[in-house]
C-alpha cells in the first residue's frame, strides 16, 4: 500500500506541476512519509534535513477516495506551509482555536470538489460573521470572541434563581427537589458543563444531582462548540505542529529561512500568467512576502565590485614586447595582481548550507583570477589553505566566534589587498582594525541590520540572498 500511496503522489505532483504549478513547485520539495504517525494528513519537521515532513495516513488517503480530494488535501497541507501556520503555534494560546483559524484561511482556497463534506469552512461558521479571505489573525479573534460570549451567555442562563420568600415554608408552595421523583425539579436533572483545556481540548462533564441518577447526553451547542468537540478536522492532523513549537527558536528560524526559499524558488519557476492564475489575495501575499525578502542590493555585483577594486597592478620590464611609444626595448609589461583573503565562519552557529554558500562565493572570485587564502575559523583558526579550485570534505570549527584572529592574520602575515569575512555576524565587537579594506557577507539568517552588532563591523556589510 505504501509503494501505491508513493505512485499516487507523484502523480498528483505532476497534475499540479501542469495545472497548478506553484503548488506543485512546493510539494516537490517536501519529503513525504506514508505511516500512521498521522491521524489524516499532517506537516511535521525532519531532524535530517531541517525541513518539513509531509505525513499521511494511508488509511485516511485510501478513504478519500476521488483524485480531486487527494488533490485538495494535499494543497491544505502546502498553503498551511505557504502561510508558515506551523510556527506559528506558540502565538495563540487555545491551540484548537488557532487549528480552525488556520483551516478557515487555506480551505478558502480550495475548490468544493477538492473539500470533504465536514470540512472547516466560512459555510460551516456561517452563524458567525465571518470576513472572506482574512488571514489567520483575524479568523483566531473572531473565534475567541464569539466563544467568549457563548459562554457568557450559557452562564447567564445556568445561574440558579433566588426562591422566593414563601418557597419552602410551612403551609406554602413546594420546597426545592420535592417535587415529581419521575422528573420534577431537582429530581435527576442533570448539570452539564464544557470545558476548554490549555491547548485547546475540549471535554463534556455531567453530573447527577442524586446519586444513581442516569446521565443525560451534552447538548450539542452551535457549529463552533461541535469543531471543538469533534475527535479531529476533516482534513488536518494540526497535532504535529507541535513538533514545530518544541524547537529551539534557533532552529525555528532556519526552518523559516528554508520555506522563505522554497518560495521564493517556486514563485520563479512559474511564468507570469501562472501566477497571475492564482487566486489575487494569495498573489497579494506572495508579492508582499517577495519584496521583504529581496535584497537592498545587488551584493553579487558589489561583491565582484570589491573583489575588483582590491586587485593592485605593476609594471614588468620585457625584452618581448618593444614599447608602443618609442619603439624601443626592453618594453612595459603591465601586470594584475590580487590577494583576497576569505575567512569563513565555521562557528556552531553557522549551517551547512550557509557553509555551502559561503564555499560557493569563493569559488566565483577565484574563478575570476584572484589568489585566494581561505581562513576556517570560529574562535580560534582551524586551517589556512590556499583555495585551488576544490571544495574541501570537512571543515573544522563548531564553537564559538571570534573575528580578531583572522584579522590579525591579515595585518601580520598574509596581508592581502583584501578581506572578506562570510558569517552569519554572532559574534562580540571586533577589537582588531584591519588594515585593508574588508568586506563582511551576512548570511541571510544572520543578525539583523538593526542589530546593534552591524554597526561594530568595520567595513562594508552586505545579506547574503537566495
């Protein structure tokens, strides 16, 4: 079964790449696991790899049945991703509220053929007032107060009466729970109550006012209380986010960066009247999310800039080469010549694929004819080695930072015409000047621009984009 459900997305990957492109772009780059780790479909993190897991069901897969509703639990799970849902968990505290927030704004972009008869939708709500195409913020308000005022008013109508004055006395009307044994007041009426726990769960608990007396069942309340009380979502293991707010918020971050460029990738894959095919709130999103995330600059451009404005020149006498004014020998040869040092941040901090980045810019300003020594360091420098067009296998490091000792290598001992340090800039206040021009390339996780630390950097300071 699991080698089928396997057939039966990658062909439903395809029917997107085709129809719905972007969509397909993003789940091509998931991982995709067939176990029953998931209730119905679900998104959980990959310890391996950083990155989201796609989890299904294969009995759930099976009982969808029509290719339409895999189609559209499948794209559930991407406009989750899209929407980043899975972080944001730890913002809202009743947690099933914030799962029926974040399914009200996907479904919406759902067709109906794609959406299962009990799916969460504004149609369901529709006792609520409900603003189409909001996004999860606003949905989770409106919830929590509607909610709010359902229990207000529940306890407003539960609050029991004051008796009056002749109630209970001698010669007047029936005292309190003296009544009809077969059902009069006080009998074997029931007191029903529901609770919201911590994170959202929701438990119905009655209580006989005699003992021996048979329960009655919970009223069922209006759609909101039913969603709450209900065992699951129609579409949605939403309890595997909590793989997600269980991460150190280091990591948080890299699994942000990471969907940033899943994005960015997909949105760059498709033509334009593809995305123009989308629906216009979600391209109205995509857009704000791409002009954040591009770059105040060029830095390939100003990298190359500096790599160039570094080079020196001199001047060599040649026996070959007669001199172009006065046609004499020896002539004037004119030579380049350019020394960058590279120092890489092999800190802790710093990921591999920062790593590889960082190795990838290298290689381009030693392509372009520059001598090129690459300095690994986090607190202390671990290798110096003279860059020959090979990435290297491993690379030392995993501590701390320090910027001082490569520059104080390059006062001291190499000095180059320049120097450029790659890291993601977690470090203390360099306390060394470097005595030629020096570029710092941020990776793009790395400390913010309004990060007190960015001012200390001597030197021009450049973000790292995709």
């Amino acid at each position: 079964m699991t080698a089928t459900i396997h057939d039966d997305l990658s062909r439903a990957t395809i029917k997107l790449l085709l129809q719905e492109p972007f969509y397909g772009h993003v789940l091509a780059g998931l991982i995709k696991e067939v176990s029953g780790r998931a209730a119905t479909t679900g998104l959980s993190r990959d310890d391996s790899a950083q990155m989201v897991r796609l989890v299904i069901n294969p009995r759930h897969w099976d009982d969808l049945g029509t290719l339409e509703l895999r189609l559209g639990a499948i794209k559930h799970e991407v406009l989750h991703l899209i929407f980043k849902h899975i972080l944001r968990a730890e913002a809202f505290l009743h947690r099933r509220l914030f799962w029926i927030a974040a399914d009200l704004v996907v479904n919406q972009y759902l067709s109906p053929e794609q959406l299962p008869p009990d799916a969460v939708t504004l149609q369901r709500l529709s006792s609520i007032p409900l603003e189409p195409l909001q996004g999860v913020d606003y949905y989770y308000k409106a919830l929590l107060d509607h909610l709010q005022q359902t229990d207000a008013a529940a306890a407003e109508q539960e609050a029991p009466s004051l008796p009056s004055e002749d109630a209970g006395a001698p010669g007047g009307g029936e005292a309190v729970g003296g009544g009809d044994p077969e059902g009069g007041v006080g009998s074997k009426s029931q007191a029903v109550a529901v609770t919201y726990g911590a994170k959202g769960q929701v438990a119905a608990a009655a209580g006989a006012a005699e003992e021996g007396g048979e329960g009655a069942a919970a009223p069922q309340g209006d759609a909101l209380s039913r969603l709450l009380a209900s065992a699951r979502l129609a579409l949605d293991d939403h309890g595997l986010w909590e793989d997600f707010a269980r991460m150190p918020r280091a990591e948080q971050r890299i699994v942000d960066q990471i969907l940033d460029g899943v994005i960015q990738q997909s949105v760059r894959r498709i033509k334009s009247d593809q995305f123009g095919a989308l629906p216009a709130s979600l391209r109205r999103y995509l857009d704000d999310l791409m002009e954040a995330l591009a770059p105040r600059l060029d830095w390939r451009r100003a990298l190359r800039l500096f790599a160039e404005s570094s080079r020196r020149t001199w001047l060599k006498n040649t026996v070959r080469r007669p001199s172009k004014r006065y046609g004499t020998t020896p002539g004037v040869k004119v030579r380049r010549r350019q020394k960058i040092l590279a120092v890489v941040d092999t800190s802790g901090s710093v990921v591999e694929g920062e790593l590889r980045r960082f190795f990838s810019e290298v290689h381009h300003i030693w392509s372009r004819g520059a001598e090129v020594v690459v300095v690994e360091c986090d607190c202390a420098i671990h290798a110096i080695t003279p860059y020959r067009g090979r990435l290297p296998s491993l690379v030392s490091g995993g501590g701390g930072t320090l910027f001082d000792p490569p520059i104080l290598f390059a006062n001291e001992v190499y000095r180059p015409d320049g120097v450029i340090y790659f890291t993601d800039g977690y470090a203390p206040e360099p306390q060394v000047l470097s005595r030629c021009p020096i570029l710092w390339l941020i990776s793009e996780r790395g400390i913010p621009d309004e990060d007190p630390r960015w001012q200390t950097l001597q030197g021009r300071k450049l973000r790292i984009a995709l």
